[in-house]
C-alpha cells in the first residue's frame, strides 16, 4: 500500500503516503513550484523548510520547455533538482480556469489556446497521463473538468459526467515507474453531484483522491459543509487532496474534516507581495510602522529569515528598494510557517490533542497583529 | 599595522587587510552590495562563496533607508546580516556620474538632486565621514571628485585641487571604532595631474589608498599604462584599490601592476542579463542551443549552481519564464568565478607563478566559449 494511516482524531488523520521518491507526511502542505520552481527559492531551500513534495503544473511545464525537454534532460527531478516527491496536476485547472482562451470541451477533451503563443492545443485524459509519465512525477493527477462554482447546474451536471468518462480513461492509462495517480471528483457544493462524483471516481483503481472543484469562489461556509461529509465518503485508506488551499484557517478546518493533502500558491504569492504570515494574521511589510523595527517577522519564529536574524525593518527597505532578497526572505518565512502549521496538525493528531491545536491556532488568527508602532 | 604584505611576485602581492570585522585575504574582489545586500543573495551565500568583504553605497544607503535608521538597528553589519569587512564608498561617484543630477560644486562639497524624489542635497567631506561612522562600516573612502575621462585638463586639474582639499579634511573627521579610511587619487590618465594627486593623497595618513577616476572611460591600454607606474607609487605598506573593476581580463592586468582590492557589480549584472562568466568567455543563456543541454553552466566548477548539478537547460528555461531563481544560480556562479580567478592570482603569487597563472588565464578566455550546439 501506498498509504498508512498512523493516527486519527476525530475525523482528523496522520500518516504516511509513500512515493517513488519518498514519503510524504501528512497532513501535507505542498508548496507550488508551478514551472519547476517554488518562485525565488532553490530546491535544498524548500527541502530545508520541511517540505515533503512540491507540485509542478503539467499546463505550464507542457508548453515551457516541454515535456520532451524533460524527459531529456532525466525527468522532472534531475531537470529541476529537487530528489524528493513531485505531483504534477492535469493541467485542467488552468485550462478551465483562463476561460477566454477556452475554444470547445466535448467528451474526448478539450480544446484551448495557449497562454503562450495562441496556439490551438488539446488535452486528452491520455494525453494528460503521457505528458505525466514523460515528466516523471510521483503522483499524476486525472485530468478533470474544474468549474467556477457560479455555473449552473447543468454545467456542474457535464462536469462531473465528464470528469467520470476521463478518468475510467485515464486510470489505466501508461504511467511511469512507481507513479501513483489520483482520480478528482467534481460537483461543486451539490450534494447529489457530489456524491455522484465521489462514488464513480472512488469506484476506480486510483491510489488517492481529491476533491476539485471547490474554493473557486463559494463561500467558505458551503465549502467546509461540503468537505466534511465529502472527504470521508472517499475509502480510508487512500489519502484525500484538497485542490487549491493554503489559508491557515482553511489548513485547519479542512484537516478538521479528514483531509490529508493541500497546496497553494498563497504562501509565496503573498510574500512577493510583501506580506508575512503569522500566527496572529498577515503584516505588510510595506507599511511605514515597520521601518525601525528590529523584532523578526515574527517572534519566536526558526525560519531562515526570523532565525537569521533579519529584521523587519531590514525587509521592509529591500521590499522598498524591489530587491529579490527581500521577496525570498518573505517566502521563507511564509513557507515555514505554512509548513510548521501543518506539522504542528500533524503532531497534535497523533497525540489526540488536535482539537486544542485548532483552537489555539484560530484564536491567535482571529486575535490579529499588533499594531503599534516600534518605539526604540 | 592593518596591512601586511604576506608575498610579491613582480608587482603583484599577495596580502592581508586586518579590519574590525575580519580579515580581507588580498588580492580581493568585493562583491558589490549596493543597498545593503549583494542582488538576489543572502549574507551566507556570499560569504559560503568565498567573498572576505562586501561593498555598500553610502549614497543609496544614505537616502533609503538612511543611516539613522541603519545606526538605530545596530549598523551595517547588524541590519544587513553581513558579519564580514564592509566597505562603503563615499557616494561622490553617484553624485558625479548621475551628471543631470549635479547642482553645484565648490570647494566645501557639492550640491546635487536626489535620484529618490529631486529634493536638493549636499555632501562635504566632514558628512560623508559622518554617515560612515554612522553606518559603522570597516574601511570608509573619502569623498572624491570623479570625473569620465574625456573632460577638459582643466576640469582633470580642478577634480585632483578639490579631492586634495577635501581629503586633507576627512583624513582626521571623526571615525566609527576601528574603520580604516582610505584615500583617492584622481587624474585622469594624464601623468602629471595623477602623480601629483597621489603625492597628495599618500602624503595623508590614510589606512589605504585607491585609484579613482579610472574605467570611466579612457581605453584599456591607457588605463593599463596608468596603472602600471600608478599603483607602485602609492606607499608599499597600505593597501592599493582599484575602484570599478570587476572583468577576468582586468583583474588580472591590475593584480599584475600591484592592485591589492577591487569591486565592481559586472558578475552580478552579468548574471541578471541572463550570462554566464566562464574561463572561456560568457555565455548568454538565453542563446536556444542551450536548450537541451545538460551540462553546467561551467564543466567541473564547483559553484553552488554547477556543483548543485543544475544544468544549462534548466537555466535558460527559468530565465525564459521570468524565474528568480534562474537570476540567482547565475549570480552565485558569476561572484564563485570571480572570487575563485582572484583567490587563485593569490595563490599564485605566494608561489611566485603569477605570470602563467595569468597568461594561461588569458588564453582561455581569448581562446572563447565553444559555440556547438548540445547533440544528445
């Protein structure tokens, strides 16, 4: 088995998912290295700060530089230095997401252009599973149909009857050594389309499961509804991936629930736009109240750029001056509190202890930063 | 003493600069750190490159963030995380190469316009020393008048009066505890006017002494001729600077005539125009025969970037999509072969084999980088 299940609370799970490259402890917060790099770091960087696998994005790395170019140069791995768990997604997200440069689905794939160059491509589940085993990656993800949660409810209706059709051809598909694949079920927060999702995919030889198809823009209310009758309806034991979250509060509350992996490009999106996460919500570093302040970002904190000793009023100058460092020391930091929250859940569920962690954590957040100014 | 010449090989030495924070193994290349930081790296990943010293522009620093605010936080070394020697110029260089900018200048100092917002500004000799007390760097340069080479004998002649003047006043301004001060001597290329302004300066009791106003755009050979019977004018028990020198062929031609320190941000531009310094020319990344080529950016370096077993394919791919990280491996390769070409002139000298260090140097780089494309 791929997957172990060491501990549980409540709905709340520890274990293990064991890859060609590794294994990764979950609950997992996977860091997004959308062209083959978690933006401003280097892979040794990104091993440091705890992380167990990255994700790579199959949309971008197909057309820049090519699966043919990684396949070259060893796979995904040796092209881009990092030895330890990669998953690649379908690209579908993107595809479905950038939705004037969508030209036509059917029940063979879909057709779009390129962000590119314009060109006319089309993506096949075949042809998503092929691109994967060229790339290399640990876990390969179905390609799905991922709508915005607006549409109606035909629209979810063919998403979800699609997504099935995909992935029944998708999942034997060839793959490369080791590869475990993962199905998606779609539905947005219908609970009969959901379900009907959750049982055709959960009725097919994958090795994991995720959930698509949610925090594309219903409210968070309806979202953790959703997941909390929807992730157990998947087998035990297989892990669950919830697709597109990295919000602390979302991190918690969907671990809550039975979820074992998560990724989001939030923790280095918000720190190259100058923004720290804490414990006690987001600083931006911009503001004017941090520019002799010689506390760490956040206190306390052992990431490269706390325990290094750099100030906030030293990040706040190179944020200021647009130099590169300053964006890297935010996305270490943002990195390693993501990653520590996440291992702190991990920790606590195998002590039983994971209901006090969550509270904690949310009653820090909703506490929020203190807003005076240093006074030296 | 703060200078000891360890070893001489014709007018090459080898040498130590003993400063408050450490010890600057000559000849040295200084990595330049504009703003408080080298672009694009962090202090341990300059210092884990091999740099002794770093350089930081009093003019930047002045204006953003501002040396109150830099003393506040413990000075340069506490608020940028560099532990080792720093180095600040005295901002004339920006002052008198951002020729738009400059207002007025008379015998007590000059007047300019910011480049941050416009507003009218004034550096003198007594407040250049002031804000490199405050800074706290370990060696501070005085306030000169740098001129580009193709102005007038007579503006030549005004800059070696004005830089004396004004030398004669900084050399005895209050200092942090322990910074070396090191004078500057101008003139042009023209005999006369530069052996004067080194009789000058060198008649000061100055810690070191450099070289200004030179690669500002006299041709090399000129340059070369000045430097040749320049450099051993200064007196043989201090320290000798080439200010703004940072190309292979360079360094060794100034090392050769008894230069002791230089700097230059060309490594580190050159990385973020997307080229690679190598002992057989650069190489633009960018170029598409580097596509699928999977080798180091330099065959059997052992910088960060090639010994990290990124390769050259990789590199390009993330200078084409705009990737940090691709403008950091380059940075770090670019700095490890400058240092690396310097600290083995060092080593070469202390065996007295300077002349085919340097000539098989030379060789290499004029024989220029391989041009065939990768054939897997």
């Amino acid at each position: 088995m791929s997957f172990v299940v060491e501990a549980t609370d409540g709905a709340a799970r520890a274990g293990i998912v064991r890859t060609a490259h590794g294994e990764i402890r979950t609950p997992a917060f996977m860091p997004v290295g959308t062209k083959g790099t978690v933006k401003t770091l280097l892979p040794e960087e990104v091993a440091a700060l705890g992380a167990d696998v990255v994700l790579g994005n199959t949309y971008h790395l197909h057309f820049r530089p090519g699966e043919d170019v990684i396949e070259a140069l060893g796979g995904l791995h040796a092209f881009t230095g990092w030895s330890g768990p990669i998953l690649t997604d379908s690209g579908g997200f993107q595809v479905f997401s950038l939705r004037d440069t969508l030209a036509a689905v059917d029940d063979d794939g879909v057709t779009f252009r390129s962000v590119y160059d314009g060109s006319l491509e089309r993506l096949t589940p075949e042809g998503v599973a092929e691109i994967q085993r060229r790339l290399g990656s640990d876990i390969a993800m179905c390609l799905d149909i991922c709508p915005p949660a607006n549409v109606s409810r035909h629209e979810h209706e063919e998403a979800v009857r699609r997504t099935q059709l995909w992935a029944e051809r998708q999942v034997d598909a060839p793959r490369a050594e080791g590869q475990l694949r993962f199905g998606i079920a779609q539905g947005g927060t219908d609970p009969d389309l959901r379900r009907r999702s959750i049982e055709g995919i959960a009725s097919l030889p994958f090795d994991g499961f995720a959930l698509g198809g949610l925090a594309v823009g219903e409210n968070r209310e309806e979202m953790l509804d959703t997941v909390g009758w929807a992730a157990p309806a998947f087998p035990d034991d297989r892990p669950r991936y919830f697709m597109g979250l990295g919000d602390a509060e979302g991190i918690l509350e969907v671990i809550a629930r039975g979820v074992d992996m998560f990724d989001c490009v939030l923790p280095t999106r918000t720190a190259r736009t100058g923004s720290a996460l804490t414990a006690r919500g987001r600083l931006n570093l911009r503001n004017a109240r941090f520019a002799r302040d010689p506390r760490p970002l956040e206190e306390g904190c052992g990431c490269p750029a706390c325990g290094g000793g750099f100030s906030r009023a030293f990040v706040r100058h190179l944020l200021n001056q647009q130099e590169i460092s300053g964006l890297r020391l935010l996305t270490l930091h943002n990195l390693w509190f993501t990653l520590r929250l996440t291992a702190g859940a991990r920790d606590a569920i195998s002590r039983g202890a994971f209901d006090a962690y969550r509270a904690d954590a949310h009653a820090s957040l909703a506490a929020g930063p203190e807003e005076e100014t240093w006074q030296p």
